[in-house]
C-alpha cells in the first residue's frame, strides 16, 4: 500500500538532500518561526515542512498535484488531522509494547509479529472507518485514491479473515506441526499445520501415539523447540515482512498526512490575524511576468501575532528587479515576503497573499548582508566575495537570485561597480535577480534597461514611511535624516 499524497507516483523521502543554500534561506528568509507555527512542537511535522520546502518542484504537475490534495486538506480540516492522528496512536502502541521482530529467538519473534499485527489491524480499521464516514468530502486524486484504497483492501472481509488468522496464531494452548521421515530416520519438511476444526482437531488426534517430556528433561525440551522453530520459520518471516510492510505504511503515511497538518496549523494561524493565504497561480520557467495582491512577511506576521502591511506589483518582461528608498522603508520585509511565497508556491503549499502569480524557478539563493566577522579572518568585502562564489557555483538559468544590500562595505563607487558587473552577469546568464540596494550609481546604472523593473519604498512627504513598496525610479538619498530626527529629535 502507498500513501501518494505528496507524489502521484512515488513516496515522500524525510531524509532527501535540500537545496544548496538552505541555511542561507533559513535565516535570510526568517523561515524558524514558520516552522514553528506548523509544527507546534511535533518534530514529524517539522521534519516533513522543513523537507518539502527546501525541496522545490519544478514541474508544474507535481505541483497542481500537490495544490489539490491540500485544497481538499483545507476543505476537510478535522477529517485529515484525524488521520494523521491515528499513525500518531499508532506509534504510541508500538512503542509502549514489549514485542519485538529481532530477537535471536524464533518463537519470541513468532510471538511479538502476532501482537504487532494485531495492533497495526486494529490500526487500519479505523483508517477504514474515517474512509467510509469522509470519502464523500474529498475531491483531489491524492486523497480519494488513498481512501478509495482503504476501501476496497481493506473490506469486512479482509478484517475478518486477518483476525480468525491471528487468533488462531495466538492461540498458545497447543501448535500443530508435521514432518516426514527422511533416508536416516531423521525428520524433514517440517510444516506449521493449521487446526481447521477445534471439535475435529482433538478427535483426531486424542487416540493417537504421543510422548510427553519429562518436566526436568531439558534436552528434550530444547529438541523439541528446535523441531518447533524448523516449523514455524517460513511462517515467521512472513508474519516478520508483512509488520514491516505496515510499519512502513503507517510511518510513509504519517510523514505525508505530516505536511498537510503542518499547512493547517499555519493557514489557521494567519487566518487568526485576519491574514489572507491563496494557492498560487505557476508558470513555466520561461515566463517573465510577476503579479500579486497582498503579499506580506508571514514570519513578520507570526512575530508580531497581529496583521502586517502587504504590497501589489504587476510586471511583464522583466528580468530585473531593483528595490530602493527611504531607510527602514520595508525593503527587506518586501524581500523576505518574496522569498518565502517562492518557496512555499514551489513545495505546493499556499502563500502569504490575496493573489500571486509568478513562474517557477529552478531554484532559489540569497545573498543578505551579514554583521562583521567578529574572529577577524577576513574583512567583510571578501566574506561577502566568497558567499557570492559559492552560490555561483550552482547557479543556472531559470533561478532566482535575493540580493539585500550587499557590496555596501566598501565605497560607493567599487561596491556598485562589483554589484553591476555580477548582476550583469547574472541577467545575461537569465538568472532573474531582485536587489536590495542603497548603491545609487548601481542602481541608475540600469535606467535604461527596459527589461529592469524599478520600485522604491514608499515615503509621505512628512518623512512617514508606510511600508510598501511601490513603482519608482532611484533617489540620491536614503533619507536618513528622517531617522536621525526621529531618535534624537
């Protein structure tokens, strides 16, 4: 059985390597308290949310498979948070249950597969159970294919014939096992037997020739559950490989169902704020064009735990993107608002805004300022150097580059002619880039490119700063005086 509610055709790996970058988007994009929203202190949910979105699909089926199976997970809230439940109860009982499948003894790990198994049933019929009671409220091909699943396998019959099997096995009051003579007298093919009637069972065999075992005859005893292990080995290994199997469906489906609850607990979060979330709206590598009505900083919004400002933007055909302004305007909350909705639209997740629309992208880097390097083994231009070659290393076309103010540690002239001729490079290579920048003769050096897209953090003539940022050309000035008259007056 497959769970297939993050792929249509393959499993979700917890363990798959994330993207280059990852520590960099984590904590240039503030992504922890994102996490910690969707977790709220399970570390599966964690794990999987942390591994989907450091993961970014690139194909626009897996994603719109993934968007309708979490629409429909938006739709049935309580019915998939039930589920994901019940792998949870499952573990529980697992873990708080003295059997196990390893142990060098073959009729303990006869034994302890029969517990396992019936707990893993007991298991499975109330997945049945939520199946038959929810299926009806479901719409997307991951989650009605995983319920029609637990339908049609896992009948009454099913159930019926599992359970008479496993009483049967646990029966501990006699085991019925034969075996044949061989060329030396020896037995051979020895075989589990079933006891197919009880009343029959025991007619047969009452009057048959039999030895009891001395209650102090050890060697005998140990011949005796020697012959016993010969029997019952085939059927041991299959009660072994099939509490496996399930052990590894219950823990397959948990780490899926683990991404969906994860989106709940955030989408509920925002919601509480007054916060819109949409499912966004790809296209395909090769496109340009970027719109969006109300996109904010989702980890400013956890922080603040209240509603945040949010901006628009319409662009066609840019491949440049240069952000200025006023200090303190929102350009790097712009930046990170962007940065997230990127990732999350990419792992199929809804995003921070009211609409969004932008292509998809073969991946993600950011390239924010950092604070001095306090052990002094480099100065911060060469550190700032160093990062950007490192990223360069896996940069290609189609990825979309974050730069906040970077190259600002040395002076205007040599940082804005190191930023020009990497972004040159970059635009040229069809990398899509978005800077940050207080460099005015960096940013003036692309007025002319019409495929440059200008915005500038928005500032009342009173020097009031609202926090959007809006379409403009570069000023000379970061308005800093504002800041100087506001602190000391």
């Amino acid at each position: 059985m497959k769970a297939n509610l993050m792929f249509r055709d393959k499993d979700f790996d917890l363990k798959a390597n994330p993207c280059f970058g990852k520590d960099a988007l984590m904590s240039d994009l503030e992504l922890e308290r994102v996490f910690s929203t969707m977790a709220q202190g399970d570390e599966i949910i964690r794990s999987a949310c942390i591994t989907a979105l450091f993961c970014p699909l690139r194909s626009s089926k897996e994603i719109r498979y993934r968007q309708e199976n979490l629409q429909d997970a938006l739709r049935n809230p309580e019915s998939v948070r039930q589920l994901y439940e019940i792998t949870v109860e499952t573990e529980k009982k697992i873990k708080s249950s003295w059997h196990w499948i390893s142990s060098a003894y073959l009729s303990s790990t006869f034994s302890s597969a029969v517990e396992l198994l019936k707990i893993y049933i007991a298991m499975l019929m109330e997945l049945r159970r939520v199946a038959d009671r929810k299926l009806y409220g479901f719409r997307s091909d991951g989650f009605r294919t995983l319920l029609t699943m637990l339908q049609q396998e896992l009948n009454d019959d099913y159930f019926a014939e599992v359970n008479a099997q496993l009483k049967e096995l646990k029966e501990g009051d006699s085991m019925l096992i034969s075996a044949v003579p061989g060329n030396y007298l020896q037995g051979i093919h020895y075989a589990f037997r079933r006891k197919e009637d009880r009343r029959g069972f025991w007619w047969r065999w009452q009057f048959a020739p039999s030895y009891t075992i001395a209650p102090r005859d050890d060697a005998g005893a140990k011949d005796l559950g020697k012959r016993r292990d010969r029997a019952i080995n085939e059927v041991t290994n299959a009660l072994a490989q099939a509490t496996e199997h399930l052990a590894g469906f219950f823990t397959m489906l948990r780490n899926e169902l683990a991404f969906y609850v994860g989106c709940l607990n955030l989408a509920d979060t925002l919601q509480t704020f007054g916060m819109p979330v949409c499912i966004p709206n790809l296209h395909s590598m090769d496109n340009k064009d970027r719109s969006w009505r109300g996109l904010y900083d989702v980890s400013l919004a956890l922080t603040k735990n209240a509603a945040v400002i949010s901006n628009d933007l319409d662009a066609t055909d840019k491949k440049l993107y240069v952000i200025t302004g006023a200090n303190q305007g929102g350009k790097s909350t712009f930046l990170r608002s962007l940065g997230q909705a990127q990732l999350m639209a990419q792992c199929g997740m809804f995003v921070g805004a009211s609409v969004f629309s932008a292509p998809i992208r073969h991946g993600i880097f950011s390239h924010f300022k950092k604070e001095e390097d306090t052990s002094m083994k480099s100065g911060k231009l060469d550190e700032e150097l160093t990062r950007m070659s490192e990223i360069a290393d896996h940069l290609e076309e189609g990825t979309l580059m974050l730069f906040n103010e970077p190259f600002a540690s040395t002076n205007e002239r040599e940082g804005s002619e190191i930023f020009r001729q990497i972004t040159q490079a970059l635009i040229e290579s069809k990398v899509e880039v978005f800077s940050v920048t207080h460099l005015y003769t960096y940013a003036t050096a692309f007025l002319d490119d019409k495929q440059t897209q200008f915005l500038r953090a928005q500032r009342l003539n009173n020097g009031e700063r609202t926090y959007q940022i809006v379409p403009g050309e570069p000023l000379q000035t970061a308005f800093g005086y504002d800041l100087f008259k506001k602190i000391f007056g």
